[in-house]
C-alpha cells in the first residue's frame, strides 16, 4: 500500500505541474488549472494516506530513487517525524489547492493564473521531497528547488516596486539560508566522508560548527529573529495562496530540518540555549511587531515569526532537559513543539486564506480601511475568527493544547539542578507568557477592527462574500483547529503518548454548555423591549464611521509602553500667529517606527557588500584581452605556487 | 625507448619551434607572422612524424598529417585572404606589455615552467629521457607566449594567431605527455575559440578590434543618445 501511495502523490504531482504549462500554450486556461489543481487535490490525499498510515503504525519506508555518483544519491526514507511533517504539508496543501481554485482566477494576467498553479505545485512537491529526503545531496537539491520555486511565486506580481523589493530581500536571504546548509553538509561531509543522514558521527567540537551553520540556515529560512526581514516583505507582495503555503508549510520544513539534525547530531547543553534564546527574543519581538502593523497580511508574517518563536522554545527546552536526564519532560516539549508546529501550519494558512479573501473583496491591506466586515462577508468573518482564537491559545481551540504542553514543560523546570538553567528558563516562561498574552491582544484588534463596526471605505462597503470554493478551502482547516484541540488528548492515545493534559473535550463541553446556558439565561431573563439609542459621540451632532476606534488607537498604548523597543520618534512642527508663540497657526505632528534590524544590521551589511562589489565590479571591463590578462596572471600565480610548494 | 640520433634531432626541433614562438610574439608585419606561424606547424608536423618513426604509433602519423593538411595550408592562407581583405599590413597598437618586454617576460615564464615541472612532474617517473621533460616544458611555455601575444595584441587577426599559437603549444605537449585527458579538452576548447571567432570573423564582416566587433554585435550597448529618443516615441504610441 505504501509502495503504491507515495509514487501515486508524485505522479499526481508530475501532472498538475505539467498540464497548466501545456495549457497556456494551446489556450485552454482555465481547464486545464482546475484539472491540475484536482491532481494536487488527489496528491495531497495520497500522500496524506501514506503519511498517516506511518505516523499511526510507526513504521517507515524508504525509496532510492537514482544515483548520479556513489556519493549523489536521490533516496528517500520516510520515517514517523517526517511522516508528521509529511501530514502537515498534504493538509494544508490540500486546503490551499481548494482554495486556490476559485483564488487563481482573481489574477489579473491569463498565462501568470497558469504559471502560478504550475510552479504551486513544484513548489509543494518540492517541500515533499525536501521531508522526505535520506541523503543530504537530495535534501539539498530540493530545498533549493523549494526556495527558487517560492521566489517565483513571490515575484508574481512582478511589475510592482514593492514586489521587487520583496524578491530581493527573499533572493538574498533564502540563498544565504542556502549557503549556510552547504557549508554544515560539506562540513559533515569532509569529516564523516558520506552524505548519508544516518552515518553523521564526529567529536563535539566538529558537530559544534557544523551546528552553527545549520542554525543558520535553518534560522534564516524559519524567519527567527534577527533573519526574519524577508517574512513581512515576501508575504504580502506574494499571492494569498502561496503566503499560506509559505507561512504554513515551507517555514516549517526548516523546523523540521533542525529537529531531523539536532536528533542526529551529539547535543550540547548550549545549544538548547541558543536555540531557546532565539526562540524567546522571535517569539516576543515579533509579537511586539505585528502589533503596530495595520498592514493585514504582514501582521500574520509577524506572528508567523512568533509562533516559529514558540515552536523553537519547545525544541531548546527539548534540548535541555534531555541533556539533564528528563526524558519525560524534554518528550513533553518536544511534543509540545510539533504539535504546534501542525498547529500554527493549520491555522496560519486559514488565516491567511481568509485574509487574501477579504483581500480580494476590499481591494486593500489595510485593516483601517475595512470595518463592517461581519456583516458582508459573515462565513469568512467565523472562519477568521476561528483561525484568530486558535493563534490566540485560547481552550478548546489547537493553540491552546500545544502552548499548555510547553508550558507544562516549563513548569517542571525546578527540577534542574543547575541554578544557570533554571534561571534562564524562568526568565523565557516569563517573556513567553507576555508574547501569549499580547498575541491574543493583537488578534482583537485584527479581529475587531476589520470585522466590526461600520465600513471605513467605500470598498469595504461594497465587499461581497468569497466564492464557495475559497470558503471550502479554509473551513477544512478550521474544522482542524477545533478537532485538533478538543479531540487532542484521545489523539495522543492512539498514537500511544500520554501527557499530562487536560481531556479537551470535557473542557470543551463543559465550556460550550456555559456558554449555551448563559445565553439562554440572558435571552429568559432579558426584557422583550427594544430601545433604540445613539452611542455617545464626544458631542459631535452626527457619527460616522470617522468616529470608530482605530487600529493605530488600540495599539498606541503598547507602543508607547514598548517605545523603546520600536524606537519611536515624534516630530512635531509648530507656527504660530505671534512671536511669543501663544496664538496657534498650523503645525505637523509624525510619528516615525525605525525599522531596527534593518537600518542598524541588514543595510551596514548590505553596504559593505555593495562597495566590494563595486571594487570587483571594476575589474570587469568587457575588454577580451583584459580578460586573458587575468587568465594569464591567475596561471602564473598557479605555476608559482606549484613550484613553492611541490 | 628513443634513440640518441633521434632525440639530438628531436631537440633541435623543439628549440625551433620555441623560436618561432619568441618571432611571432615580436614580429609586427601581419603576413610574415602568418608565414612563421605556418613554420612553426610545419615544425610540429616534423616532430610527430619523428615520433612516429621512432615508436611506430600510428597516432602519430595521423596527427602528422592533420597538422600539415590543416595548420600549413589551410589556415595560413585562409588568414592570408583575411588579412589581404582588411587591409592592415603592420600592428602597432599593444596593450599592457611592448613586443620587447613581453619577450623579457616569456623568458621569465619559461624559467618558472622549468621550475614548477621539474619539481612536479619528476615525481612521475616519466622523465628517464630528459627530451619529454624538455617538450613539456616548451609547450607549455609556448601555449603561455601564445596567450601573451593574445592579451598584447590589439588587432583581431594577431590574437586569433596568438590562440593558434597556444593551440599548437597543446599539441607540442600532449606529444610528450600522451597520458593527459584534459589536454585533450583543453586542446577542444582552445579549438572551438578559435574556430567561433575565424567563423564570426567571416558572418560579420571584418572588423579590426574585436570591441568594435561587441559593440556592433550587442544592440544593448546603443550610444545613450538614442534611448530618450526611443522612449518618447514609445509614449506618442
């Protein structure tokens, strides 16, 4: 059954790769984009089969594909971890894949709609191939067809400035994240002589470096901070659909390729550290950051930041408390991190499936030109709210589960001995507790501002409720998010774990019989009586939608608690009547955020590169006999150093 | 195993053959550069069918008879015709290096070939005759003379010498160092160069300096005059 499913999903993706490229060229468009995205439907359910049927037995398969050399090998092995990351990415490629089929459309250039579902698929299938992957050559070659795959995607719109402006920020990073897994696969290879994944053995020292680099590249791609930069630029240049796929599942196959090495290579207590450290700082940072934004879909890229913050906290407590001798405990947060890591792959991708939606309906980003949202647009309205409650970690939703379970890890951090560890581990449960509660800060302002109260546009005004088929897609994934929490605990016990949770159902029930009690209660005991009244207006005669409580106004409070971090600048500009300054003219108030880590680390670092470049770039003049010159030189330095050293 | 008489012969040649090297890096008339050239392969002709006489390979005989058929006849008065229809007689633009210090410097290369083989290539155990050590180490310091006069030289017609001259510095020491199969792809490349520039040489007309040649190939690289112009008509569309 395995040998027969695994093929299946990449045949299937084999076709819907192909078929819209065939399409656009005879000029059947749009047939054959949905007969490829039902390929990618019919993919994603083989591979989520294969998947689970190796997650549920805790067997494992493996395929060798095609050897270029004894050393270049393409062979998979698909065991239960990357049988999880494996059911991650069908479901959620599954999802956007129904999502897309009505979404695609609403591209403005009839051969990018095909070329978009085309390279979708590559991209997925690339993603597949990536988590599959035994040798690290192939691991390597389809990470790096993931990347280029997603950089074309994001290019989509290419003709706009802020598109460019993403691509490059994405083309630089995604290739150092690139460079970064060469050097640590090279490295390995040098000193164990194999590119196979199950034979890396070297000293401490050796797996140190070769650590580093793998945190970074993995870092890089997972968008942790201070890397992160190309998130809130590559998201909302690129297309609903892809910056699902992107946030939901690509970020998470860098998780996967960190906990796939850090399980294989020797583990140091400073590493856990490093990895809870740069947890920590993205969890809280980026929280801290999508709080000031009013951009809709760079606000998830920054909570996409922070929850890979949050996943990485449980894979350092992981590190730490196995190290020390608690298995039990660093199994708790190593459970708690991959499920949420299924989590927040589920609930970011509906979320930001909803948002392309209402994207799409409004025609802005911006969530202070929304409003009104709940009414137009009512089932994407409960299908964001379902997605906004989920990243908030609030019960019974997913979220909730799997922060309790690297909560619970952290709680029993008394049981180390080392006072250091403990006291690093108390000071992230605190940082950790002030991310969850801004979180959920920040999602009712997203919720509350672009959903409630009256339209601030015209277009919002106008917004009309999405397509069947962009209501599908995402109320699959949040049908997820309330099975996954409520039905979490009795999950685990088929899978045959036991933690110490709370049974989420009982919760659940008990929760929603509240609920339904205090609502009928209020509808017995409330007067029949309708009254109607204007809300008080600060006495201006009549209230428009001016008047509403603005994105920028709930989140002023926090910014100005937190200026230091965000930098803030007021800059204020007086004229007055007198001389004395007492009667008033006119004036200019600005509010400026410095973008940090932009001015202060990637510009310097951009600048120095840019100079060498010009250097470099002298040396090239397009004159052929300058060029045999060098050739000439660099043989000549050869043969002298060949008669130094032979 | 080469005899003595043949190995004193074999020497002499190879010696000619580096002077011809050193004349076509200083001599300055086209046409004479065109006839020594034409020498210098009829040189290395003689040295394989010497070769040939003396180990009986019939490889040898062949490359004897391509060499003469290809690089004595063929090219030479093909690059004659060439040079006939530009009308340039005599160069006298050089870059980086005069005739006379590119010598001076071919000199210097020659001594570090000497050095740089003698403690590598010992270690091969191939050098129990001193003549193989010798050619080797005159082809290559002839395919580096030839590169010298490519990158001095200003006129399109004396680089594409300067490129045979590397190529029969190649063959001069694949001639003593069968053994090498890089040599052989070296040997290709330099061939393809040579052939894609003669074969440009011919689709494009003649152009004295390949930069004009760039220029006129690349219509990116239009004088900056005309791309406002091309603008503004763009937007009276």
């Amino acid at each position: 059954m395995l040998e027969f499913l695994f093929p299946l999903g990449l045949a299937a993706f084999f076709l819907a790769v192909v078929v819209p490229l065939v399409g656009s060229k005879i000029g059947a468009g749009k047939v054959t984009r949905q007969a490829s995205l039902i390929a990618t439907i019919v993919a994603c359910g083989a591979i989520l089969a294969f998947a689970l049927e190796i997650v549920f037995s805790n067997q494992s398969f493996s395929l060798f594909v095609y050897q270029i050399t004894p050393q270049f090998q393409f062979s998979f092995l698909v065991d239960r971890l990357a049988a999880f990351f494996l059911t991650l990415i069908a479901v959620v490629s599954l999802a956007v894949a129904i999502y897309s089929i009505s979404y695609v459309e609403h591209t403005e250039h009839e051969e990018r709609k095909n070329l978009i579902v085309s390279f979708m698929n590559i991209f997925i299938v690339s993603m597949v191939l990536v988590v599959a992957s035994f040798s690290m050559f192939s691991f390597l070659f389809f990470w790096e067809i993931m990347a280029l795959s997603s950089f074309l995607l994001v290019m989509s719109e290419f003709e706009k400035k802020e598109t460019q402006k993403a691509g490059i920020f994405y083309f630089v990073m995604t290739h150092l994240s690139t460079l970064f897994l060469l050097f640590a696969f090279l490295f390995i290879y040098t000193v164990t002589g194999t590119f196979d994944m199950g034979q890396i053995r070297a000293e401490p020292l050796i797996t140190s470096v070769a650590f580093v680099f793998l945190f970074l590249g993995f870092g890089i791609k997972a968008g942790i901070i201070p890397f992160h930069k190309w998130l809130p630029y590559a998201h909302p240049a690129s297309p609903s659909n892809i910056s699902a796929l992107m946030s939901g599942v690509m970020i998470k196959v860098a998780v996967y390729g960190l906990i796939r090495f850090l399980l294989l290579l020797p583990m140091q207590t400073w590493w856990g550290i490093l990895i809870l450290a740069a947890g920590t700082t993205s969890a809280v940072l980026g929280v801290i950051y999508a709080l000031k934004e009013h951009d809709i879909k760079r606000l998830l890229a920054y909570h996409s930041i922070e929850n890979i913050g949050i996943i990485l906290i449980g894979v350092g407590l992981y590190v730490i408390f196995s190290l020390a001798g608690f298995e039990a405990i660093a199994f708790l947060a190593l459970a708690g991190a991959l499920f949420h890591t299924l989590n927040h792959a589920i609930f970011k991708s509906l979320l930001f499936m909803t948002s392309g939606s209402i994207v799409n309906a409004t025609g802005t980003r911006n969530i202070e030109e929304m409003g009104g949202l709940i009414k137009r647009m009512p089932k994407t309205a409960l299908l964001f709210l379902i997605g906004a409650v989920s990243i908030s970690a609030l019960p019974p939703f997913n979220g909730f589960v799997s922060e309790l379970m690297i909560f619970q890890a952290f709680f029993q951090s008394t049981v180390l001995a080392n006072p250091f560890l403990e006291v690093i581990l108390i000071s992230s449960l605190a940082v950790f507790a002030l991310t969850s509660a801004l979180a959920a800060a920040c999602f009712v302002k997203a919720f509350g501002i672009t959903f409630l109260a009256l339209p601030r546009s015209e277009e919002a005004k106008e917004a009309k409720e999405s397509p069947k088929l962009m209501i599908i897609g995402p109320a699959i994934l949040a049908a997820m998010c309330v099975a996954l929490g409520v039905l979490s605990l009795q999950l685990f016990s088929v899978l045959g774990f036991s933690f110490p949770l709370p049974n989420m159902l009982f919760i659940g029930a008990l929760l929603s019989g509240f609920y339904v009690f205090t609502f009928a209660a209020l509808r017995e005991v409330a007067s029949r009586r309708e009254r109607i009244a204007e809300t008080w207006g600060c006495g201006f005669p009549t209230q428009t939608s001016k008047m509403e409580y603005t994105a920028s106004g709930f989140s002023e409070p926090i910014v100005t608690i937190l200026k230091s971090i965000f930098r803030t600048q007021k800059k204020s500009e007086r004229n007055y009547y007198d001389d004395k300054g007492v009667i008033f003219k006119d004036g200019k108030a600005e509010i400026h955020l410095m973008n940090f880590f932009e001015e202060r680390l990637y510009m310097p670092v951009a600048n120095i590169v840019r100079k060498v470049s010009l250097k470099v770039n002298n040396l090239q003049r397009g004159d052929v006999d300058l060029h045999v010159a060098y050739a000439f030189a660099t043989i000549v330095v050869f043969l002298l150093i060949i008669w130094w050293f032979a | 195993m080469i005899i003595a008489p043949v190995e004193n012969v074999a020497q002499i040649l190879i010696v000619l053959i580096l002077a011809t090297a050193a004349v076509i890096i200083m001599k300055r008339d086209i046409r004479s550069l065109i006839k020594t050239y034409a020498f210098q392969s009829l040189l290395l002709a003689v040295m394989a069918l010497l070769l040939f006489s003396a180990t009986g390979s019939l490889t040898l005989l062949y490359l004897a008879i391509i060499i003469i058929v290809s690089k004595v006849l063929i090219i030479p008065r093909f690059m004659g015709i060439v040079a006939k229809r530009l009308n340039i007689k005599r160069d006298v633009k050089f870059h980086f290096l005069s005739p006379t210090t590119s010598l001076l410097a071919s000199i210097v290369i020659i001594l570090f070939v000497y050095l740089s083989f003698s403690s590598l290539l010992s270690e091969l155990n191939r050098f129990n005759s001193s003549i193989f050590f010798l050619g080797a180490t005159v082809g290559m310091s002839i395919v580096f003379m030839g590169m010298i006069v490519i990158f001095t030289r200003k006129q399109t017609i004396t680089n594409i010498v300067g490129y045979l001259t590397m190529e029969n510095g190649v063959v001069l020491f694949s001639l003593f160092l069968t053994e090498l199969p890089l040599l052989i792809e070296v040997l290709i490349i330099v061939d393809l160069i040579m052939l894609t520039l003669i074969a440009t040489i011919l689709a494009f007309g003649i152009d004295s300096t390949i930069e004009e040649f760039h220029n006129r190939l690349n219509p990116f690289i239009s004088p900056p005059k005309e791309t406002p112009q091309k603008q503004s008509e763009d937007d009276e569309q």
